[in-house]
C-alpha cells in the first residue's frame, strides 16, 4: 500500500512511501517525477537509497522552501520508537544523509507526522512521549537557529485520550488534523 505523499514546490516531484505485500508494516522512500509530455504521468520512479527492509520511514513532508524532507522513523539512530529526520533535498537531485532532530523533539516514545509551517518557523508533531494526554498528542515546537525546541503540546480543546495527528496548517488560522476521538464518526 502507499501511504503519505508530499510534493516538491514546483510539484513536478512526488515523494511517497509504499510497503511491501510480504511486510505491510514496514513502508519504504520513494520519489518519481512528473512527466513533461504526458500530462498526470509520474516516470522514473526510485527508491531513496536510505530506505531499508530493517526499518520503516513514513509521513514525509517537504518544506516550502523544497529544501528539506522530513519524516518519521523507527531507523539505527533513533532516539527510541519513531523519530522524526529530515534530509537535505539539494540542488542536483541529490539526496544528503538523514538527521535526527535530537532530544528536543524526540523522546523514547513515538513522534511522527511532521509538518513544516511555509515559513520554518514552527514544525508541528504528533507524539505519546512528551507530555501527552494519552495516545498522540499534536506540539508545535519552535524553531531557534537550526532547531526546534520547546514542543508545546496544543491543549484539550484539540488533544484528547485518543490519538490525535498529522496536523496541516491550511491558512494562517486554519488547520486539520486526524483524530479517534469518541465523537467521531468511526
């Protein structure tokens, strides 16, 4: 199955993630590009040579810039359970080394669903480490230089003891997030 998929800015690049039949737990990087002739047709399809049958790598999210991926991952290099990296997107095509954001907004639990506000200033996460209220909780941590620090978790009135995530700005006021929180639909 693939899961998430994030575009480059130009949105003439996909990243996506995809499992395998033999390990549908287990989601690979991949990244294809969008055909100049054939209009919708997505061609050269690759796998991000860090992706790897010992791990998995899910919820990638380019920043608007198209600078950096982020992702969640339960990678050699993790702090415990899911972490969240980020990977250098330059120029050439080429692909650097995965980061992991570090103890400021990873801990021993799992934070995923990364998203990266269009001016970098804030990332937003789901995690049940930190001080969450049970299952995933959505933070915003700040960015100061080169990181994000002091995850705040958002409160009751979007967190619950259900799991809340894969929060998306869609305007400055506006946002959207996924829940299974009692009252909801199912």
């Amino acid at each position: 199955s693939e899961g998430s998929v994030t575009f480059s800015p130009d949105e003439k690049v996909i990243y996506y993630t995809r499992s395998s039949k033999e390990n549908s737990k287990n989601y690979k990087l991949y990244r294809a590009f969008l055909d100049d002739v054939e209009q919708g047709k997505w061609i050269n399809e690759e796998l991000i040579p860090f992706s790897n049958d010992d791990y998995s790598i899910e919820n990638p999210q380019i920043s608007a810039d198209g600078k950096k991926l982020y992702f969640s991952s339960n990678m050699p290099g993790s702090v415990g359970g899911y972490d969240i990296f980020y990977v250098t997107l330059n120029e050439n095509g080429s692909i650097g080394e995965p980061v992991n954001l570090g103890g400021d907004v990873n801990t021993v639990n799992d934070e995923k669903f990364p998203y990266i506000t269009r001016d970098n200033k804030h990332l937003y996460f789901s995690s049940n480490g930190h001080n969450s209220f049970g299952g995933l909780d959505i933070f915003r941590a700040k960015r100061v230089f080169d990181n994000y620090v002091r995850p705040l978790n958002l409160g009751m009135t979007i967190n619950s003891e259900s799991d809340d995530y894969a929060f998306i700005l869609a305007s400055k006021n506006r946002g959207y997030f996924t829940s299974n929180k009692v009252e909801g639909k199912g």
